[in-house]
C-alpha cells in the first residue's frame, strides 16, 4: 500500500489520503431549524463508516474507477465512494 501511494504521489494522480481515527474520538454536528446539536461518538449505530479518503486527479470518471480499483486490490475487501470535487470557476478564482 505504501509504494502504491508513494507512485501515486510522484506521478500526480494521488494528492491527498488520510485515514480516520475511531467514531468514539469523534461527534456529529447537526444543524436543524436553526439549532444546533453536537452528539460525542461512538456511533455503534451507524451501517457505514468512513474509514479514510483520498484526493485523486482524474481525467474522467473510467479513469478513477480504474485507480480505485488499482487501491482495492492493495486494500483487499471493501467499498469506495467516487465523488467529484467542487472547483469554482476561474473567473471566481481571482483574488
């Protein structure tokens, strides 16, 4: 897993990844007809859990699909969500 993210790194395609601690270090803030609700982990409930994430470039969705497969045959069983970023425009970029 380590030369994965190390190549990854180096070639551009990896730019960030990081592992969660445990829910029970963590809290949920939620936000509900303005009031607001802060609830202190564990989250034994929960069905799904992010374990960690990873900043990939991708030139298209097939191509991420490829690197996420590419890491789940390091990581071995398990699930990743694909999601696109948010870029504002260039024109917004401007200071």
């Amino acid at each position: 897993m380590g030369k994965l993210v190390e190549e990854g790194m180096k070639a551009g395609w990896l730019l960030a990844t990081e592992g969660c601690l445990p829910t029970a270090l963590g809290a949920r803030v939620r936000s509900s007809g303005g009031k607001l609700t802060v609830t202190d982990g564990p989250f034994t409930e929960a069905k799904e859990v992010v374990g960690g994430f990873a900043i990939l470039r991708a030139n298209s969705k097939a191509e991420a699909v490829e690197l996420v497969r590419q890491f789940l045959n390091h990581a071995g069983d398990g699930e990743c969500e694909l999601r696109q970023l948010y870029e504002a425009p260039a024109a917004a970029k401007k200071t």
